[in-house]
C-alpha cells in the first residue's frame, strides 16, 4: 500500500481488471454451467472470437478451459490489490488487511483451479475463493467502521462497507463467481481511484505546509 500508482494509473488498472474478468467471464459460465448457462454467455461463446481463442488454446494443447478462464481471473484481484492500494492506506490497517485479502483471494483462485481435478494433490482447495470472498465482504464492515476509518468521506465507508452486498449481486447478475465480483469491484476501484482520498493527499498537504512554515 504505497502511494504509487497515481490516480489515473489506479483508474486504468481497476478498468483492466473489471474487462479482464468480464473478458474471461462468458467462457467460463459455459463451461461451468453448460447448455444451463445464461443465453447471453452462450451467445457470446459462440462468437468467432471466442471460438478462435479456443481453437488456439486447443493446438497448443491447452484443453482443460475450466482451469484456463477459471484461474486467469487472479490476475484481476492483483489489478485490484495495486489500484486500490494508496485509498486503503489511508483507511489504516484495516485498508491494509482489506488489500491483503485481496491477494490472497488470487492465490487461493489460482490454487482453485489448480486442483479441481478429483486427482488433484490439493483437491481440497477447489471451491476455496468463495469463502474468502465472503470473508473479503466481511471485512469490509471492519475497515469502514474501524476507529481510522472515521476520517473516510461517508460514500467511501458505506462502499467499503457495503463490499459483501456487492460481491453477491455481482455473483447474482453474472452468475458466476469470482468472475462477477471481479467486475463489481474495479468498478468500485475507479471510484475509488477518481474521488476517494489518498494517503499521499495528507502527505502532500503536509509538505505544503511545512514548507510554507519555513518559508515563514
């Protein structure tokens, strides 16, 4: 948690995040959920698009799809972990365990996958990003109300707060998680990233006022 990327650099990354899993997203509800899936991820998946990138996937020998859209969207929570990075500094260090989990939640994705085989030497991590988005939401009800997290404007704490709201409507609307709630929450990053404080905003402030002290 630093105060680096800047704003703009925090708004982009969370946007990439959010189209990544929306990217990865319409494969993978079909593969997990078949001819059940929703009619637009099917449609979508039926796409030349899609159906070159699978056709690619297949030459190089890359088959199991579950495990290749499944474990890619770990890439969006190490987006989200650097775009919301400077906002949960300024939170504390319940922000800082919020980014944490964040982190944690793309290892345990990839892990996931990993071993959804019934073979797999770790099978018993499959499933395992549910819980720990779960324990994310949670933790947003800590870090909103946490004795630092005073200093938040009230729509900042109210999102933190709100973070397991939205990761299950997200799950609800996309039908499928992690996915979804990778999207909902760069949403919430760019917000995030444009209108919340930073911790390099006191940082600065205090600067000028040091220096204005001196030049005193």
């Amino acid at each position: 948690m630093r105060a680096r990327p800047s704003r703009a650099g925090c708004a982009v990354l969370a946007a990439i995040a959010s189209l990544w899993a929306l990217f990865l997203l319409p494969q993978q509800a079909v593969v997990w959920s078949g001819s059940a899936a929703p009619e637009w991820a099917i449609a979508i998946a039926r796409t030349p698009f899609y159906t070159r990138i699978r056709t690619a996937l297949a030459e190089a020998g890359l088959l199991d799809l579950y495990l290749i859209f499944g474990a890619a969207v770990g890439v969006s929570y190490v987006l989200l972990w650097l775009a919301m990075g400077p906002t949960l500094a300024r939170v504390g260090w319940s922000g800082r365990v919020y980014g944490a989990l964040l982190l944690v939640l793309a290892v345990v994705i990839v892990l996931s996958y990993l071993n959804h085989g019934q073979d797999a030497p770790l099978r018993f991590l499959w499933g395992w990003e549910g819980p720990v988005l779960i324990l994310l939401g949670i933790w947003g009800i800590v870090a909103a109300f946490a004795p630092r997290a005073r200093r938040l404007p009230l729509w900042e704490a109210l999102t933190l707060g709100l973070t397991l709201p939205i990761i299950a409507l997200a799950t609800v609307v996309s039908t499928y998680y992690p996915h979804g709630p990778a999207i909902a929450l760069g949403l919430v990053a760019i917000a995030f990233a444009v209108w919340a404080p930073r911790l390099d905003d006191e940082q600065s402030a205090e600067e000028q006022d040091e220096a204005a002290v001196a030049a005193a």
